[in-house]
C-alpha cells in the first residue's frame, strides 16, 4: 500500500525491544560484536551491520529510509551539513579529467566549490545559463537547481534531464528551496537530489545537516565518499531531524501559504522594484513551476534599487529576523550579496542574476498579519534611506 507523505514522514523503524513509539538516540561511537567471525557482514557491505558511527548509525539509518520514501527515491545518506552533502554527491560521480556543466544561477558557495576547489581535482566545471542546460554541452555531470537561489526562477527539470540523457550524463539537483514536500526531482528523473537539512527538513534552525537521495548504485558511491571524508551527522542531531520529520508536510503547507501571500503583498507596493516567486500568476515560471511542484515554496526575493535600501529594509524589522539560512519557524531575511553570494565578484553575481538591492525572505511560520504589519513598517522606513546605487 502506496502511504501519503505525512504518514511516511512520521513512521519509520519500529523499537523491537521495548517497543518505544519515538525510535532510540542510539549516541555511541563503536558497536561491539560477540565473535570476530560477525565482522564478515562488515566486509560484505551489509547496511544493517553497525561497527562504527563514521560508518552506520541506526539513528541515522531511520533517518535515512525516510528521506529516501520522501523523496521517492531507493536509498538516501544524511550529512552534517548541506554542503557536505553536495560535495560528496559530486565526487561520487566525477573524477580528474571529467567535465561537469553547471547554471551559473546557483547557492553561492556550491558556485565556489565547482569554481575555485574542484579544479584542483582535475574537475572541469562549464558554466553556463540556466535555460541553456536544455542544451547541455558534452560532460559527465549536470549540476542544477530549481527554484533557484536567491532569486526563485524555476527551469524544467524533466528537460534537463532529457538533455543530459542525451549526451549520457548524470544529473545532480539541489532540491532545498522546494523541500521533498512541494517537489520530488527523481520523478522527473534527476539521478540525486540533494539537500541542506538544515532548512525545511530539520526546519527549527537549530541543527546544521545535509542530505542526499537516490539509486541504491548512487547512494552507495555516496555513502563511500562520506565515510572517507567523515562528513556524517551525530546520533543527537539525526534524532532532531526525525522529530521535525513528523511535522514536516504541515509546516510546508504554512509556509507556502504564508510566502504566497507576503508575495501578493509584496508586488502591490511602489517602494518595491521586483518581485520574484514562483506562485504570482504573473510570475513568468507561474506555469512550469505549476507542472513541476505542488506547491510553490516558501522562498521569495524582493528586489530594492540599491543595497543601502536593503540594509534600511532588513535592519528595520522587528518580527523577521535579519539573518541568514531558510526553512525555519522564524521569517528570516537576508541579503544574498552580504550571505549566501557574498565572496562571487560583480561578473560572477551579475551572470547569476543577483544584485545589491536583493532580499532574500523565507517566510516563517508566525501570523501573516502580524508579518505583513513588519513588512510595512519595515518599508516606510526605506523612504529615509541613502538611494546609492552600486
């Protein structure tokens, strides 16, 4: 039997010994065996065989089953923080000599990564826009993100596959602004979706984590790079992300809501340049975004005529939190060229499609009134501001 999303998110590995309801914090490092002939299971790589929480972890192993029945995917891995999580999906598929393809419209620092440190692997990474990775030059790996960050375009993701497809590469997709709720890329037949858990899967800013969701083949090439390089999260913080599991869907559901609207409210204001999200009828990915998600996120970008009008903007809230990460109970705003984008140079930031006056917001889970009356006051104060435009 087919199980919706909430029931999937909620129920994972049952306690068989005492039959607890909340699976155990299982916080230790090694796991003993009773005769050495056990550790054959080890050298044949059983899953279910925990020798080393480097290694396995049956805290995290129900974890891991869940992100994978989220996302609909075979198998998933759990990192101690997105990045973590992206950079083995990466290497797990790539090596020196190969060429990865890439939009240039990406998280900053996955940028950074495929820009400034994988060619010291011998990695090669194409830019290029992301429209035009319908038409993918040749490469081992396509790279790409939808909605995108900060500015929340969407591209096709079935069309990008079919791209790759064609020149036979693997396809790698940050799936973070969208969460496994509001879209799934393996269904359209993305090789491995990857994530920061930090944000709507752990959801409570409190814990820093990635993930990583695909083919048993791909996870499994995954697995090995996190165990050589030792990018695993903590029973503890495994523990924390299966709680916040639990009310996963719901929350989404609230912060689409609430991000819809503040981006209604958004677009009716002059003080406002730009307004970028998904879910406005006039949005111009209103429909592919339509086709692709469930439902349209909780991510919005406003855009100001200059940074000093952002500084005014973010630095007048009083319900939002001028901060920078996403997904959380809290409305958070940021700046992306202070945060997220903060060490790309005016090119780089320019062919990414971000400017000075950007406002990223990740709309909360408080009462829309009482965000709107911040948003409002927050924007009557930017009528004083410098209009310095760099």
């Amino acid at each position: 039997m087919t199980r919706a999303q909430s029931t999937r998110a909620i129920h994972g590995r049952r306690d068989q010994q005492y039959h607890s309801s909340i699976y155990p914090v299982y916080q230790s490092a090694s796991f003993a065996v009773e005769n050495s002939d056990e550790y054959d299971r080890y050298l044949r790589g059983d899953d279910e065989f925990y020798i080393y929480s480097r290694i396995h972890n049956p805290t995290v192993r129900n974890v891991e089953e869940k992100l994978a029945a989220l996302e609909n995917a075979e198998d998933a891995a759990l990192f101690g923080s997105g990045m973590a999580a992206i950079t083995a999906a990466i290497l797990s598929v790539v090596q020196a000599g190969d060429i990865v393809v890439a939009a240039r419209q990406l998280f900053g620092t996955t940028f950074r990564f495929l820009d400034r440190v994988a060619p010291r692997f011998g990695i090669q990474t194409v830019f290029v826009d992301a429209d035009d990775l319908y038409h993918a030059p040749d490469a081992k790996l396509v790279y790409f993100e939808t909605p995108i960050n900060p500015t929340c375009r969407c591209v096709s993701i079935e069309r990008i596959v079919s791209a790759a497809r064609e020149i036979g590469a693997a396809t790698i997709m940050d799936n973070t602004f969208a969460s496994p709720i509001n879209q799934n890329p393996l269904d359209f037949g993305v090789d491995i979706a990857v994530h920061s858990a930090t944000k709507y899967i752990s959801g409570h800013g409190d814990i820093v984590a990635g993930a990583a969701m695909g083919s048993k083949a791909h996870i499994k090439a995954v697995r090995d790079h996190r165990t050589i390089f030792g990018g695993g999260v903590n029973a503890q913080d495994a523990y924390l992300i299966d709680r916040s599991l639990k009310t996963l869907q719901m929350r989404v559901e609230r912060h689409n809501a609430n991000a819809l609207a503040l981006a209604q409210f958004f677009a009716g204001e002059r003080r406002v340049q730009r307004v970028y999200y998904p879910g406005l009828s006039d949005s111009p990915d209103y429909e592919l975004a339509k086709a692709q998600m469930r439902g349209f996120g909780g991510m919005l970008c406003i855009e100001f005529e200059s940074l000093e009008t952002a500084k005014t903007f973010c630095d007048a809230l009083e319900v939002g939190l001028n901060a920078t990460s996403l997904g959380s109970a809290e409305t958070l705003v940021s700046i992306p060229v202070l945060t997220s984008h903060a060490f790309m140079g005016d090119d780089e930031l320019r062919a990414a499609g971000v400017t000075p006056g950007m406002v990223r917001i990740s709309a909360g889970l408080e009462a829309v009134d009482d965000l709107t009356a911040d948003f409002k006051q927050a924007l009557t104060r930017t009528e004083h501001a410098p209009h310095v435009c760099h």
